[in-house]
C-alpha cells in the first residue's frame, strides 16, 4: 500500500498538505486532483513514501521507537 502527500498552493500561497495510506489511496488522489483546477489557481504537488526515519533509544531493555517520520519524494502521477 502507497502513501501519498498532496501538497495544496492556490495562488502562490500554500494551503496545506493532504496525506493518504488507505487501500484505494491512488483513486482518492486523483480524484482530489480533479477538484484542484490550475485554472483557479491551484498547484499541487505529489509526493510518495520513500522511506522512513526514526528516533531510537537504547536502554537496558533494548532498542525502543520513540518516532517515526515519513521520507516523501516528488512524483509525477499520469492521470
């Protein structure tokens, strides 16, 4: 499963970022696409999950998690 961040301008002015890992995650995008016109101002960029980062401790027990952050990279999506 693919996970997707849309990040939303209209206008030159940055809106928000949408993010999306459900099963149909590529059907939401596009479709969200489709209510984002260039011609009313709207950019927007997509970027997929390339990896992920995280924030480890170590103690006497071990190895735990403390985090995690998303990698996106920039993606060309053909609609």
């Amino acid at each position: 499963m693919q996970k997707y961040r849309l990040i939303i301008w209209r206008h030159d002015e940055m809106l928000g970022f949408f993010e999306t890992e459900t099963p149909r995650a590529r059907e939401a995008v596009d479709q969200i696409l489709q209510h984002l016109p260039s011609r009313e101002g709207f950019r927007v960029e997509v970027q997929t999950a390339q990896g992920e980062r995280r924030i480890l401790e170590s103690g006497p027990d071990g190895l735990r998690v403390l985090g995690t952050e998303t990698l996106f990279k920039s993606a060309a999506l053909a609609l």
